[in-house]
C-alpha cells in the first residue's frame, strides 16, 4: 500500500531504521575489535599496521551493498513488518558472509577468527534485539498514537468486495473506507452520476481522506476527466483500480495479492513521495530557522518601528490564506497598508492604502519575510504555489481546470509563476490561469536544484525590484 499511498510515519520509520542500523552496526565494530584486543585474542598493533581504516571500510561497504542489493530499505519492505523480518535475514546473512570472506582473503592477522566472531555475535545480537522492539513499533504505537493513514474505496457492489478484500491486508499504518454504489444508479443520467461522485469526494474530504482509489468499471470509464476534475476540487488525490482486478486468482500468497493491484494515478508530481516531502521540510526548518535567528530577529524591530511612526496598528498583518488540501491558515505579512476593513481586496497600483513604508517592503518583497514564521510551523514552504485568500480560491476554483491540483502541496513564499513576472493584481482571469500553469509545471518537474533556482532568481528580483509588485 506505502507505493500507492505514502505514509509519514513509514518513510519516517524507514529513515529512523536506515540511521539506527548504521549508527549500531558500526558500534558493534568498534566494540568487537575492542573486546578482541582487550582479552588479547587479536594483536592492535599488527592490525593497525595491515590496515584498520580498510578494514572498517570493507565492513560498511559489505553492509551498504546487501541492503541495497536485497532492498532492504525499500517501501515494499518497509510497509510490513513480515517483509522487514524476512529481508533483514537475508541481508544480515548476505553481509556477514560478504565480510567475513573479504577479511580472511584481504586482512590475515592472529585472531582473526575471534574477531569475526565477535562481530558475528554483536551484529547478530543487535539485530535480534532491535526487530524485536520494531515489533512494537509496528503493532502498537500506530493504534495508541493514530498513525495510520485513512484511504477510501469507491465501487460498484459486483466488483467492490474482492477489491476491498485485498486492500483490508494493508497493515495497520492504513484504513480503508468504502463507498459501494448500488445498481438504482446504473439507470441515472450522465450528469447525476457525475454529481453524485462529486458527494462521494465531498463526503471524504471532510473526513480528512484525500486519496481515493475507484473501482473502474465500464458504466464510469467515459467519463473519468470529469472525475478527476471532480476530485481535484475536493483536494482529492484519485487512483483508478481496474474491475478486471475482482475476477484475478492471487491464489493464496498475501504477497502476490497485493503485488498485482494495478493502480492507475490521476496525478504523479516528484512530491507526491514521502522521501521528497521529508527532504523539503528538512530544508525548509533549516532555511527558515536561519532567517528567523538571524534576519527577522533584527528586522521584526526595525520595520515594526517604522510601520508604527507611520501608520497606527499591528506591526503584522495577518489573513486567512488556502494552504495544502485547501486547509485555512493564518498567513503573516509585515504591514503594508493602513488598517482598513477591505482585507479581502487586492492592493492596485497607486492604492492609497499603502503607506510609505509598505511601497517599499512590496518592491522588495521584504513584507513577506514573516512568513519565515508560516514555513517554521510547517504551514507553508520556502518554494511552492504562492497562497491565494480563500475568496478567491473559491472563484477561481469554479473558473480555471485543475486550479485546486495546486492545493496538493504547500504554498511558498515564493514561487515559479512569481520568478516568472506573475504575481501581483490579477483582474484578468487569464493571468491567475497562466499562474495556475507555472505552479502546475513547478509541481511536475520538482527538484532540489529547481527550488534553489528559484530562490536565486527572487533574490535577484528584490533587489532590482518588480513592476507588478505594488
């Protein structure tokens, strides 16, 4: 299921286990060699002489390439805890007899075999001992903590139950939610079964369910794009399971069965995968943790000073904006204009509510360095779609095609449609359309380097200033 649908606390478990297995395994190294020499059975110096740096290096070379041989570390492996003990078997075979070969052929030194031993004996012992407590991890923390990730299975009831059936194998870091809709609906129109899709996507982002996986049957294959477009309001990730899937024999393995579940994704962007997503956030807290110590620390008093003398009222301005799965947040800006009640209106060139200060912060774009703030709480990104006021996700919504697939990641501070001259007023529906591309683009061809890009270019931007920016 974790190919299909990523789980945080799995990707996180994984990079916990890939770092924990590293850490230990060296430990145990150190601790046998020293063992070895204290009890004399290995000579120090006759093993430093033939090279003691090298033969670390064979040992985690040895570990590195079973791992990633055997895919240890892999999501199929990772979602459940059976796949996680039988590969770490494997691997742990794989890499004692790998080390254990390379020594006796590359490192001959008294002792030897102690030393082998011992490692095999430490390795072996903290293997056990950590899949041991992983059992608890796996089978405990995720009912006492909540962990599991809700999905939802839309089906015909001929063709939902054997699909349903294969899904409830998941384990416990998921559950699943179906919907069946009954034969009375084969007779409706085109127009009433799209509509009643729309409730079905409605019903489950309310609940918080924003990957959905439907049963493809003939009645509803002419018109999946209206679907998608239907869950792309609802923030709904749509996934399409082939009905053919029901009549398969997956015959009696557990493993075959989840295997052939041919999954079809309305979307497939580089940050739909946990690993990237955890990637970003890493940067983002770094990123943001450095301006907030050392920018915003000084500039907070500063601005906030100027914007006082010049205009009565917060130093911040604070306004409801559209963050990822179209959930509201509370956006921070330095304050620009004087305080007026048309918070929901776009400032326009020459707008009289700007105040002397608030003309320059917009030039320069230094009114959104609190926002630093918003990426620290995990509310927004340093790059992504910019966040739009929740009126005007509304309206727009209903007049540009997949305007809310923007809404499946975080909005940025800044963002590809901004570097590219799009930002500022947008009375023009073609102009927020031509945003919508941009962030659409960014989202599909996501990287790291296309982030720094962007950072790049709006540095750039502030200090030879923007036309639109007023």
């Amino acid at each position: 299921m974790h190919r299909y649908v990523q789980n945080r606390v799995l990707a996180c478990l994984k990079i916990l286990l890939v770092l924990t297995d590293a850490i230990c395994l060296n430990i145990a190294f150190v601790v046998a060699f020293s063992l070895a020499t204290s009890y004399g059975l290995v000579d120090a110096q006759e093993v430093v002489s033939s090279n003691y740096f090298s033969l670390w290096m064979m040992y985690n070379m040895a570990a590195v390439v079973s791992s990633m041989f055997l895919r240890l570390y892999s999501d199929k492996t990772i979602e459940r805890l059976e796949n996680v003990f039988r590969i770490t078997v494997r691997t742990t075979a794989t890499f004692l007899i790998i080390f254990t070969g390379c020594t006796l052929i590359g490192h001959q030194f008294a002792g030897v075999w102690y030393f082998i031993g011992a490692v095999t004996t430490l390795v072996v012992f903290y293997i056990g001992l950590s899949r041991f407590l992983l059992t608890y991890v796996y089978t405990v923390l995720p009912k006492r903590f909540n962990w599991n990730k809700k999905i939802a299975l839309i089906g015909h009831n001929d063709y939902l139950a054997p699909v349903a059936g294969t899904f409830a194998q998941a384990n416990a870091f998921y559950s699943v939610d179906t919907i069946q809709y009954r034969s009375p609906e084969e007779e409706a129109t085109r127009e009433d079964k799209i509509a009643q899709f729309q409730r079905y996507f409605q019903e489950v982002s309310k609940l918080g369910i924003h990957d959905v996986f439907l049963v493809s049957t003939p009645d509803i294959t002419e018109f999946s794009r209206e679907l998608i477009m239907a869950a792309d309001h609802q923030c709904v990730q749509l996934n399409f399971v082939p009905a053919v899937t029901a009549s398969i024999n997956y015959g009696s393995s557990l493993e075959a069965a989840t295997l052939q579940l041919p999954v079809l994704k309305s979307h497939e962007e580089s940050l739909s995968t946990m690993e990237n997503r955890i990637k970003k956030r890493i940067v983002d807290l770094f990123i943001s943790s450095l301006v907030i110590i050392f920018i915003l620390s000084w500039l907070i008093p500063i601005i906030g000073l100027i914007i006082k003398i010049q205009s009565p009222g917060p130093i911040f301005f604070k306004q409801p904006r559209s963050g990822r799965n179209n959930k509201s947040f509370g956006c921070y800006k330095f304050r620009s204009m004087v305080v007026n009640k048309s918070g929901s209106k776009q400032a326009t060139k020459d707008d009289k509510r700007i105040t002397p200060i608030g003309k320059f912060l917009r030039k320069t774009n230094l009114d959104e360095f609190p926002q630093f703030l918003n990426v620290f709480l995990g509310q927004m990104s340093v790059v992504g779609p910019r966040p739009h006021m929740l009126s005007h996700t509304e309206h727009y919504s209903q007049l540009i095609q997949h305007y809310m697939v923007r809404q499946f990641v975080k909005p940025g501070i800044t963002g590809w449609a901004q570097v590219n001259g799009y930002r500022g007023e947008t009375k023009d529906p073609s102009l927020m359309a031509k945003r919508v591309e941009f962030d659409l683009s960014y989202m599909s061809n996501w990287s790291a380097m296309l982030d720094f890009k962007i950072v790049c270019m709006t540095a750039i931007n502030m200090v030879k200033g923007e036309k639109n920016a007023y």
